[in-house]
C-alpha cells in the first residue's frame, strides 16, 4: 500500500511544545492530513512513555494504534476516517567536543518495540535526566548513542535529525562534520538515511555524492498538531516495523520508499544566509564578499543551509540524480485558506472552511494533490481552486527565511488578485 509517513515530531513535554500534541489529537490530526503512519515522539521521556504505555496497544509487527477507548472519530469527518498506527520515536540532542571543538547534533531514533525502548532508557538515564525535556541533552558522543540504539536492538533505526540547521546537526555550520563518516566512524554503515530538514530538500542533498548511498527523508519536527505532514514520506509497504525498515534502505531498486513532501526549502528558517538583529539577509556569494560580517553592524553572520550546502556540494544542481523518488512541494492547506481568505491561519473561518473543504473532499494530502480543480471551486470556491493550482505548478512569490527567520510563501500578489 501506498501511504504518508510522517516520524518525527514531539510531546507536550518537549520545550516549546503545544499541550495539544497529545495521542489522541495525533490520532485526529493524522487523519486529517492524511497519514497512516505516525511518530510517537519523545519516547525518552519517562511521563510520556507512561502515557505511551497506557494508551497505545500492539497492532502490526512493531507497529501500535490508539486505545478504542481514546479515539473520538465523531471529530473527524467521515471522508477523512482511516486506520492510523504508531511506531515509537524520539529525538536526542547530543552536545560533546571531538578534536578540539564543540559538536551539537540532533538525531531521530526509531525503536523495533517498547523492549527496545526500555533498554535505551536504562542505558541512558545514568548518563542524563530523561525527564527534563522531551528532547534530552545528552553529553555524548554520536558514536556512543548509535551503539546504545544497536545494542538495544539491532532493528532500531537512528536517523541524524535535519542534517544542515547551524546550530544543531550533523552537517551544519556550527558543528562541521562534513560526512557521515566522519561523525559515525566504523559504525557509519549502519546509518541508511539521514533527514534534510525544513531549509533543504532532496534534490539539494543530492549535490553531495557522498550521500547516494542514503534515504533521504523529511519530517514535520511538528511541536503542534496542525503542523503535522508539513514534510513527511511517501511509502510503497505493507504495514509493519520491518516493512518500514526495509522501505528507508537506500538501495536503488527498492521501491518502498517513493519519495517526500517538503516545504519549498526557501520556507525554512535557515535557508539563506543572513543577520535577524538588523533584518540582514544575504546570498553566499555576499556574504564571503563581506567576509562572514553583516553589513550594518558587523557582527558574525549566521551562515545558513544554501552557503552550506554548497561549499560540501560536488555536483552542479542539474547533475544532482534523484534515483527516481519523487519531490513533492506542498504548501499547507491552512495556510493556502489563510491566504485565500485573508484573515489568519488560526482564525475560526480558516478552521471552519479547512474542515467544510475535508469534510466533501477528503483529508488534506488528497485536497491537495489530487483533488480535481472543478470539485475544489465547487466545495469552497474559485479563488481556492486557483490557489491549489498555483501550489501544484509552483507558481509562488518566496521571500527565503534566513537566521531564524522563517521565509514567506505567498500565492498571490495581493488579496484583489
């Protein structure tokens, strides 16, 4: 079966967190958007593991579903219901000095079943406090943690977590590891992806030719529900944790792993390079014109994924392959009737027209990607259905985000367009 797979994201115990990242608004939210597989997030976490353990129970192979006792379907419209399962996630900050200087690197890790899990939190709880944060900060190396996750199992699966973000990733500006090799050493062959995160998008990566041999995945890193399935995965699987393990090898002729939804990467916060205090953004090649300075005041400029990527980059863009998965640039239906209507995403007449759309259409990803044009402008209304063309042809005005700074998508030039 063909399905969207969306690992990581996190819990009200993480910082910065919405408390309604509960399982039972995972459960709604996941059909909603239109995904069948779903990230536990934060399955360090002692609190919400309890909360993992009290609600959730074994279905596929490795795989969990909402207690019936805790789903509420009469909150999600009938053309939207479907079938939604667990796999057990969670994400770690490893923070620790390797030849004399400072690493921060965040990596996913997806747990076989709660055996597994228990084992990593025994291994780990001697080593930091598991319940300050959802997200632990661990003093430890890479290395280390990637032999708990396979001494705990050796099915567990540990992703490095948006490989290009400055300040904390593998390859970012901040903690310079050039490859996977380097930061994993003799264990290297046991990473089979690694996720691009919201400022890069695989056809970006595959600049890097060191990297053809991984999956290239994307995720949400969502801290609130509705920004569920704003990156997420396409897969061709039966549903089961090992069915899952196989679709993320990077071995060309698999064809579990179809490809991903993404953000445009200009969308992200880390995209260009660029100066937040004095609104300063700039491209790289102003930036080494600068000498890594901001114009206006002189501090260090926060070099951003582009400035990055391309100094690793041994490949022109045109040459990048894709290995036949597919790209998929989505803007989220929210925010496409944010604009649309011209009042905020939040607001109630976005959250109302949202479900009316869903409601006669289906969940998100399909209004999105396949819905006819026709039966869009029939729904809500011709305004909606040009908004959602544009969107499919990419025909968008972005303002690239840099240091921090989420860029800006906007599908039209002005709200009398």
């Amino acid at each position: 079966m063909t399905l969207v797979a969306d690992l990581h994201l996190h819990s009200p115990f993480s910082l910065s967190t919405s408390p309604a990242m509960t399982l039972e608004n995972l459960f709604r939210w996941a059909q909603l958007k239109g995904i069948t597989l779903i990230g536990t997030g934060d399955f360090i976490h002692p609190a919400w593991l309890a909360e993992l353990r009290r609600k959730l129970v074994p279905a596929e192979a490795g795989l969990y579903r909402l207690k019936r006792c805790h789903r509420t379907a009469e909150a999600v419209p009938e053309a939207c219901r479907k079938s939604v399962r667990f796999v057990l996630s969670g994400e770690v900050s490893c923070i620790y000095t390797r030849a004399g200087k400072t690493r921060r690197v965040h990596h996913l890790i997806l747990a076989r079943d709660l055996g597994a899990v228990r084992r990593i939190h025994r291994a780990l709880s001697s080593i930091a406090n598991l319940g300050s944060d959802g997200r632990p900060i661990l003093k430890l190396d890479s290395r280390d943690l990637l032999q708990i996750v396979l001494d705990a199992s050796d099915e567990n699966i540990l992703i490095p977590a948006h490989v290009w973000t400055p300040h904390y990733s593998l390859f970012g500006a901040f903690s310079a590891f050039d490859t996977v090799e380097a930061c994993f050493g003799p264990l290297a062959s046991e990473i089979v992806a690694v996720e691009t995160g919201l400022s890069s998008d695989p056809p970006m990566n595959r600049r890097l030719s060191h990297l053809d041999r991984l999956t290239l995945v994307s995720n949400s890193d969502a801290h609130s529900p509705a920004r569920l399935m704003r990156e997420a995965n396409l897969l061709n699987m039966e549903l089961s944790y090992p069915a899952l393990r196989e679709a993320l090898r990077a071995d060309r002729k698999n064809k579990g792993f179809l490809g991903t939804i993404e953000y445009f990467p200009e969308e992200g916060k880390y995209h260009c390079d660029g100066h937040r205090a004095c609104g300063i953004r700039t491209t790289p090649a102003e930036t080494r014109k600068h000498n890594g300075r901001c114009p206006t005041c002189g501090k260090k400029i926060v070099v951003g994924v582009l400035h990055r990527l391309e100094a690793l980059a041994d490949r022109a863009a045109i040459d990048a392959p894709s290995f036949g998965k597919r790209t998929l640039h989505l803007v989220p239906l929210q925010e496409v009737l944010s604009e649309v209507l011209g009042v905020g995403v939040s607001s109630k007449r976005v959250q109302q027209a949202y479900l009316r759309v869903l409601s006669v259409l289906g969940d998100e990803f399909t209004v999105l990607t396949e819905a006819p044009l026709e039966a869009i402008e029939a729904t809500q209304s011709p305004r909606l259905a040009e908004a959602i063309r544009r969107v499919r042809q990419g025909q968008l005005h972005i303002s690239p985000g840099y240091d921090g700074v989420y860029g800006s998508v906007r599908i039209f030039d002005g709200p009398a367009e």
